[in-house]
C-alpha cells in the first residue's frame, strides 16, 4: 500500500487534541473537585507530568524512526517481532477500551437529557458515526477532525473566558476536602484523562515532514490538552463550592449557566459531543493501522489488511472495529470500567515504548544525529525510565481495580503470539 502525504501539521494537532479530549472532561470535573476542592487545576497540573514525560520518549521515536502501526513497527524495530506483536495487542486494547469510554459515556451524557433513548442505541450511533465518517476517506476523517476539535476547544474557552472574566477564580486559603489522600485520588482520575496524546505515532506514514512534524503535533497536541484541563479545573472550583461539585451531574455546564445565558448551553453540549466523536475517530484511524501491520507480518488474515488507495482507508478493519465497538455497548459496563481497558492496554504498550526509546542512540545513531527535534541522552534516559515507571504503575493500578482486564488480557495476548508463532518465517 501506498500512504499519500496528506496530513499537515494542523491536521495531526488536531487529531492529537480530539483523541485526549473526552466527553468525560465534562462531567469528571465534578467528582475530582469534591475530592480535591481549590485545588482541583493543581491536580490537572500534577496528572500532566507523566504524559509530559511520555510526551518526550514519543517526540524521540517520532523524531527518529517516523511509521504508521507505531505500536507494531516501533516495538519490532526495538525489540523484535514476538514483543511487538504483544505491544500491538495492548495498543489495540486500549484503543477499543477508549472507543467504548467515550461511546457509553456520551449515551450516559444524552440519557440526562433524554432519558428515555437506549444507552446501546446512542452509543452505537456514535460509533456508526464514526465509521461513515472513516469510509469516506481519510481526508474526509481529518477534515471532519479539525471542524469539531475547533468547535470544542472554542467550547471549552467560551465556558473558560466568560468565568475568568466574571471573577472566578480557586480560594487556596480554604483545606482539602479529603486531605491528600483524596488530592491525590483526584490526579489519578486526572492522569486517565490524558491518555491518546501520542496517536499521532501510528500514523507516521501519512505526515508531511514526519521527523519533525511528529514531535511539533505531540508537544502542540499535549500543551493545548493542559492548557483547557487547568484552565476549566481554575473556573469549576472557582465557581462552585464543594458541595456544588460533588452534586453536579456536568460540572462544566453548571459552572458555563453561572456566567452566560441559558441558549450557549446547546453550543456547549455541541462541545461535549464534537469531544466524543473526535475520540471515537481517533481510534478508527489508529487501529487499522496495528491490524494491518500483523496482517502484513502473517499474523491476521491478509484480507483484513485491505486498503483502498483513492480513499486512503482500510474498509475492512474499520468495518470490524464498528461491528466489534456495536457489539461491546451490549455489556453493560459503566464507562469508568471501560476506561480501565484503555488505560491498562495503552499504558502497558508504553512501557515497551519507554523503554525502547534508551535503544535509539545504540541502534539508530544516524537517525538520532539527524533528528530535526534534538535528542540528548541526558533527557532521553531519564524519561525513558521515568515513562516506564510510571505506565507500569497505573496499567498496574487498572489491572488491580477491574481483575477480569488480566483473564482478557491475558486471553487475546496468548493468542496473539500463538498467530505468530505459528507464522513465523520458516
């Protein structure tokens, strides 16, 4: 297959924005400020550093060996074809985990409104959204990326501007609700908010200028991310009190009615959803790509790899990941379970990543010379260590919380590297 350089750095940027941004941004707002009270952007602050971190071990492998499938191609060229066979699985966990956090989240969200809609109807209406969206075309997907990451960050900003100028603003003076404990509770929930910033990884081959847009997209994507998350934690417990906080369903909403007339809070809801259907988009533009890596090294089915040049899609994949994502809204978990998925498969994937990324300058001392973003060892192996502690101790946490992840895990992880073991070169 033949990937167009179609993607310009504003395209990647916003792509980057819509897979970290959720519809959870709106409504988790409220439950970290009852637990983190004033302090609640200082816990977006502190939920930063890990992805900041993360950010420089993906601007390193970006930087130096740009691919689609970074997943795949990242870890094989790292570290062989049995350990990226199992990153490329954890990715494609973690990407369906995220598809499904968004995709029930936004059907809890409309159920406030319209309660008598179906969870699996509105959650599969996103998802077929998505995949119409996918079936037009790359540029079709990213087109449509950029007009509703642009509708929601003016979202989010309407909501921000309008109560910085009304006055809000945290009281410092006043404790923390639930001590640090509960501070540090609230970062956690923070820190899952971040995940997807390094998407642009797995399309690598479809960027202008990759050794030096890929780096550019990841550091642009993740400070815009910050930016809006401390900027709306600043607003919220500057607005409502704790009490307000730990009552409100969309805390975001609530705090918007405080300071503009009731008709913006449609533009906003528009907002709570351009974030769902970026995200869920994020994962149809991902995840095709690890599929057709493993087709390409005979570990699925070459069918499945199935590329249409004029369109630049995988008609096939992304069919499978629709039917797959439409099937899973029938299991009735809450989105929070969902997001254990996510987060345990993307973050364990990070770990090989992390690490992988100390090998550059043994294993790609050319690349790493020439990088348009400069590469240090003095920064690349504190990161790398740091990266890999730090994915390891929250994929650790998700696994801790939700014990059936292992059991599944466990399960597609077997299979995987009985496929390629089995198609292994001869």
């Amino acid at each position: 297959m033949q990937f167009e350089k179609k993607l310009g750095l504003g395209g990647s940027v916003a792509i980057t924005v819509g897979a970290v941004i959720g519809v959870g941004l709106f409504v988790i707002v409220g439950p970290m400020g009852a637990k983190s009270g004033s302090w609640l952007p200082l816990a977006f602050a502190v939920a930063a550093v890990p992805a900041i971190i993360g950010t420089l071990v993906a601007c390193a492998l970006g930087g130096t060996i740009p691919t689609d499938a970074g997943g795949f191609y990242y870890t094989k060229l790292l570290f062989g074809r049995y350990p990226a066979t199992i990153a490329s699985t954890l990715v494609i966990i973690g990407a369906m985990g995220a598809m499904m956090t968004v995709s029930i989240g936004v059907a809890d969200y409309v159920g406030m409104y319209f309660p008598s809609l179906p969870r699996p109807a509105v959650a599969i209406g996103m998802i077929l959204l998505a995949w119409l969206v996918n079936q037009i075309g790359i540029m079709a997907s990213t087109g449509f990326q950029i007009v509703t990451v642009v509708q929601l960050i003016t979202g989010i900003l309407l909501v921000i501007i309008a109560a910085l100028l009304g006055g809000a603003g945290p009281d410092f003076s006043q404790g923390l609700p639930k001590g640090m404990p509960g501070f540090m509770e609230a970062s956690v929930i923070a820190m899952l908010t971040y995940t997807g910033w390094n998407i642009v990884g797995e399309m690598g081959d479809e960027i202008k200028n990759p050794r030096r847009n890929i780096p550019l997209t990841i550091i642009f994507g993740l400070g815009i991310v910050i930016l809006l998350y401390v900027g709306i934690g600043w607003v919220v417990c500057g607005t409502l009190t704790v009490q307000e906080m730990s009552e409100s369903k969309v805390a975001v909403l609530d705090t918007a009615l405080r300071y503009l007339p009731k008709w913006t809070t449609h533009y906003i809801n528009l907002a709570a959803f351009s974030a769902a259907i970026t995200s869920v988009n994020a994962v149809f533009l991902a995840v095709p790509r690890e599929f057709s890596a493993l087709a390409e090294e005979g570990i699925l089915p070459k069918w499945i790899m199935k590329f249409n040049p004029k369109r630049q899609t995988f008609p096939v994949s992304i069919a499978l990941i629709a039917l797959a994502g439409c099937l899973l809204t029938w299991i009735n978990f809450n989105p929070e379970t969902w997001g254990m998925f996510c987060v345990a498969g993307l973050l364990s994937a990070n770990v090989f990543f992390s690490i992988g990324s100390m090998r550059l300058p043994k294993l790609f001392p050319d690349q790493v010379a020439a990088a348009a973003f400069p590469i240090r060892k003095s920064w690349l192996y504190p990161s790398g260590i740091l990266g890999g502690i730090f994915s390891l101790a929250f994929a650790g946490m998700a696994f801790y919380f939700f014990k059936p992840i292992i059991l599944v895990t466990g399960i597609l992880l077997a299979l995987a590297l009985v496929m390629a073991w089995s198609s292994r070169p001869k």
